[in-house]
C-alpha cells in the first residue's frame, strides 16, 4: 500500500542569536523546539519568537533540516 503524503510535518526551530554570537562557555547547547506546520500553507522555513534560556531573552528561532 502507498504511502499518504500528510500535510502536517514536524519542524525543529533552533535559536538564530546562540549560531551567529557563539554559545556562552557556561552553556551546555543550543536553545531547540519542536513544533508542526501544515506544509499546503507554510510552504518557506517557519521562523518564530521564542524564549532561549541560553541567551536568557526572547529570540528568532529558525526552522532547521533535519
């Protein structure tokens, strides 16, 4: 039997701030989570505000591959 494409997939959203400015030493990685999107209505990366708590502030975390 094939296969049913659905139309919601799994995104990962990793913090955009921690890539560019390098994590802090103290820090043990990189802020991540996990979130859905309907591929028919967001076909482009998902990029949202969320709160990094290596940073310690609200920041753009960006859809990565997986």
């Amino acid at each position: 039997m094939a296969k049913k494409k659905d139309a919601r997939v799994t995104a990962i959203l990793e913090c955009t701030s921690c890539i560019r400015n390098g994590v802090k030493k103290v820090s043990t990685g990189i802020s991540r989570y996990i979130t859905q999107k309907n591929r028919h209505n967001t076909p482009n990366r998902l990029e949202l505000r969320k709160f990094c708590r290596y940073c310690s502030k609200h920041t753009i975390h960006g859809e990565i591959n997986k």
